[in-house]
C-alpha cells in the first residue's frame, strides 16, 4: 500500500518557474518508478516526467529542456523542477508511483494545480 502527497503548484507567470513535491508512503519498497503526469481541461492525461528506482529519466517531448525531475531516496520524495513555464503548461499535475508486472499498479496523488499566466 502506498500513499502520495504532492504540494508546490501555484499561479506563476510565462517564463517563470515552480518546483513540486510528491512525498510517498507505505510499501515504497515495491515500486519500480515515480513521476509526474499532468491533464488540462479537454485534453488527455499525459506523461510530463518520470524516474525510475535506478535513476533512469523519462520525460514528454513538451517538457524536454525545461522540466527536470529527480528523487531524495532517504526523503521518498521526487521533485519536479518546472523552469520558463508556459500558458500550454497549465494543468492540474498528478504524482503517479508504478509497480510492473503480474502484480503491477498505479497510485496517484491528489492532483495540484499549476496556472500560468501571460
């Protein structure tokens, strides 16, 4: 079982940045990588970023060059560092945690909001 709690979303202008959290919880242990994925309104979830237990980084082509995500192992925390945002980067962002295979999951945080002014 494993629980997520994310924080860091806010208003921030074009150009500017945001840094959220995602904290985990419980059977940490079993998951095999954590990220972040983001939905704005009309349109399909989508993958932003992702790192797995090994430290292997994925990101969304949008967010390539921008967005940065890394993990505080002792903490069970990963971060996502969102540089020069843009209005298209306004969405509600989701922690997500994955266990593969047979006995594979998902988890997901509550959701936080980032909006981007211009």
């Amino acid at each position: 079982q494993v629980q997520l709690v994310e924080s860091g979303g806010g208003l921030v202008q074009a150009g500017g940045s945001l840094r959220l959290s995602c904290t985990a919880s419980g059977s940490v242990f079993s998951l095999n990588a954590m990220g972040w994925y983001r939905q704005a309104p009309g349109k399909l979830r989508e993958l932003v970023a992702q790192i797995t237990s090994g430290g292997m980084t994925n990101y969304g082509d949008s967010v390539k060059g921008r967005f940065t995500i890394s993990k505080d192992t002792i903490k069970n925390t990963v971060y996502l560092q969102m540089n020069n945002l843009k209005p298209e980067d306004a969405a509600v962002y989701y922690c997500n945690a994955k266990r593969l295979g047979i006995l594979g999951y998902d988890v997901w945080g509550q959701g936080t909001q980032v909006i981007v002014s211009s």
